[in-house]
C-alpha cells in the first residue's frame, strides 16, 4: 500500500503539489472566466476548474473560484472529503491571492468588452 499521499492528483494521473503547478488561462476574456489547467499537456480533461469574475463601474470584482466535479470527486475518493477539500480550498485561495495578475487580467478584460461592443458600453455603468 505504501504511504498516503496528501496531495493531489488529476484523474489523469498528474500529482499537483502546489498552487503553482496549475496552468492559468484566460481565454474567455468578454465571459470573464480564467480556467485552470492540468499542468500536464497530454490531460483528457485538461480544464480542472475556473475563476469567474466581473467588472463593476470599472472595477475587476472576484466572483468565484471552484475546481469541477471529476477533479473534486476524484481527490475526494483518494484523500478523503474533509482533506481533499481543505487543500483544495487552499489551492483556489492562493491562486486567487498569488497568481492572477488582476491588474492585467482587468486591461485586457476592458479591452476586450471595448472592441466587441464598442465603447458606448463604458456609458452604461451609470446604472
Ligand atoms: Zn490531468
């Protein structure tokens, strides 16, 4: 059996020890959504979860970071809810607090709503 690993792991097999292993993406620029990757580049799932955001009379306001149901279940049935869980809030904590640069994550967010929607959008954050 070995010794319990208390990390975790992507069902694809990948251990992720840190905040830091996870890719960040930010595609989903007019979504306001960043997905957080598997680091490993052969993943089947690839995406492990997302932060979701939004833009409030200009500014950048966090709305949610959560990891999805296949990586969430699979690390609870290799570590346990109660500790699965804790590391996993961990995890979303640091990658909110340490590793999205928000100022950049904002410009390129503005700029993005700007070219898709003009600039008359800026006008309507007087509500
Ligand atoms: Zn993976």
């Amino acid at each position: 059996m070995g010794e319990k690993k208390e990390i975790l792991q992507c069902p694809c097999g990948r251990w992720i020890e840190s905040p830091s292993d996870y890719k960040l993406m930010f595609l989903k620029k007019l979504d306001m959504e960043i997905d957080i990757l598997c680091p490993n580049d052969a993943c089947y799932l690839k995406e492990l979860g997302c932060i979701t955001f939004k833009i409030e009379n200009g500014k950048l306001v966090w709305k949610e970071a959560k990891f999805y149901p296949p990586y969430v279940t699979w690390n609870y049935s290799q570590l346990g809810k109660e500790k699965a869980e804790k590391i996993m809030r961990e995890h979303l904590k640091k990658i909110v607090t340490e590793r999205v640069e928000w100022e950049k994550v904002k410009e390129e967010t503005l700029k993005a709503i700007e070219s898709h929607y003009g600039k008359k959008e800026e006008k309507k954050k007087e509500e």
